[in-house]
C-alpha cells in the first residue's frame, strides 16, 4: 500500500555553486593573460628605450666620424659618403701614436703595480689579526675620500722640483707601485668571503701565508681580480687630470686623453675627424669592456659596488 508522500512528484535538487580551493577572486584565465602579455611589452618598450639612451650617443660619434667635412653636424643624420679614410688622417697625424704608447704604458703598467701592490694589504687586512686592524682600514676608506686636488701642490713640488720628473708620466706611475685605496677596499671586501678554513688547511699541509695567498686565495679572486683591475685601466684610461698638471709641459708625453684636447683644438671646424678621433680613442675600451664583460659584473656583484 503506497503512502501519499509516495506520489509527490520529484524535483531535482538546486545546483550549488562551489569553487575549487584556492581560486577565489582569481581572474579569469584569458584576462591573467593578457595583463602578463601587457606587462611583458612594459618591461621590455623601457629597456629598449634605456639601451637606445645609451647607444645612440655612441651611434651619433660614429656617423659623424665617416661623414665629410660638408656634412658633419648637419641636418643630414646618414652619411651621403663613407668617409673611411677620416680615421686613417687621424691616425696619421703627427704625435698620435706617441699618445697611444704613453697611454698603454700609462694604463698598463699603472694597472699591474696598482693590483699587485694592493693584494697584500688587502689579504692582510682581510685574514690577519692585529691590533690596529679596524684603524688601518678607517685610513683606506679616509684615502678613498680625499680628493687628489687638496695634495696636487705638495706632490708636484715633490716630483718637479725634488726628482726633476716633471714633462714625464713617472709622477703618476711610480705611487700606484704603493698600492691604491680604492683597489685595497674591494679586493679587502671580496676576500672576507672567503672562508678562513682554506687558508687554515693550507698552513696545515705546510704552506705558508704569502704561498696560501698566492697558490689558494688569489685562484678563488679572480672575479675581483678581474673587476679591479678593469676599473684602474679603464681610470688610467680617460685620466686627463694627472696628464694634465704632469706631462703638459712635454707633447712626447701626452695621453690620448690630453692628446684629444690638443687635437680637437687644432681641428675646432673638421668635427668629422675630431669625431673620428673620439672614436679612435673609444675603441680599446669598448672591445675590452666587451671580452671582460662576464668577469667585470662577477666581480662587481660579489664585492657589493653599487650605483
């Protein structure tokens, strides 16, 4: 016997909405989407508009170098003719190669004395123990401080008239054989990374302290190494301070850096060439920076230059 509840008809029950954990008040799929796509445009539209803030100074030189004289700083950005021949005149002027050779002597062995004499100090002020440690290295940092105007009058009286070395490059060379602040700070702060328990093994197994700087330490430095030394060449480089108050007196001794001055003062009207000549100048920094690009930025990051 079938009861009246039995012929009720049957509903079916009301859907209820769920969502699945974890995707409440997510955005729908093709709206995530397109805010990635938009940002990815963003972020890249600013780094290419960076990049060409930075490279079409370089461009603008390098257009000018190969233009003729009627052309250069015109409304005309292309070149109408190639002119390649500029930096053959450039460097077939007179004194040009003397520049080159001061400047690589300058620059390169300025580098080799500076790195060189900076290790020791900053391998000792980094691993040693030594009453007096914290003061030395206030001194370093109050050396990186001082400008090298407030002493220039004292050392060229020094140089000139004491040495007789002035109308040379010597006066700027011979000082970085003592080792330079900027150098000792970073090779200092790279080396405390280090952990001490290399050197420790080192001294177990019979070396002692300058063979453990030289055959452990100094391997594991090579990013710093790298990055220091970039920074002393590329300073020697593009100095025309030093040049300036040293060498002017002799032309046999000018840099690049002082040469171009003299340069584009001879050649005020043919920007062509002084743009050829900026170039000429430009070049060995730029394929260095290029090669040394890896170990450079290395060695940055892990010694904590920033800015």
């Amino acid at each position: 016997m079938s009861t009246r509840t039995d012929r009720l008809p049957r509903t079916a029950p009301e859907p209820t909405s769920r969502t699945a954990p974890g995707t409440a008040g997510r955005p729908p799929a093709p709206y995530g989407r397109r805010a990635a796509t938009l940002e990815w445009i963003a972020v890249h539209a600013l780094a290419v508009a960076a990049a060409l803030f930075f490279v079409l100074p370089f461009v603008f030189v390098l257009l000018t170098a190969v233009m003729s004289d009627s052309q250069a700083l015109t409304r005309d950005l292309w070149p109408n003719t190639w002119e390649w021949g500029n930096f053959r005149t450039v460097w077939e002027t007179p004194g040009f190669l003397t520049w080159w050779r001061n400047t690589l002597l300058y620059a390169g062995l300025g580098t080799v004395l500076a790195v060189g004499s900076s290790i020791p100090v900053a391998y000792a002020l980094a691993k040693f123990r030594f009453r007096g440690r914290n003061l030395m290295m206030m001194a370093v940092i109050a050396m990186m401080m001082l400008p090298p105007q407030v002493v220039i009058v004292p050392m060229y009286l020094f140089w000139s008239k004491q040495l007789g070395l002035s109308g040379t490059l010597w006066p700027l060379i011979v000082p970085m054989a003592f080792g330079n602040p900027f150098t000792i700070f970073l090779l200092r702060q790279f080396l405390l990374t280090i952990p001490r328990e290399y050197t420790e093994a080192a001294r177990i197994d019979g070396c002692g302290e300058f063979r453990a700087m030289v055959r452990v330490v100094l391997p594991m430095a090579r990013p710093a190494l790298a990055a220091v030394a970039l920074f002393h060449f590329f300073y020697c480089w593009n100095d025309y301070f030093g040049p300036q108050i040293y060498a002017s007196e002799n032309p046999g001794a000018w840099t690049l850096s002082y040469g171009l001055e003299s340069f584009k003062g001879a050649h005020q009207t043919d920007w062509n060439l002084t743009m050829a000549a900026t170039v000429l100048v430009m070049a060995p920094v730029i394929v260095v920076f290029f090669f040394a690009q890896k170990a450079f930025i290395e060695g940055v990051t892990l010694t904590g230059v920033k800015g």
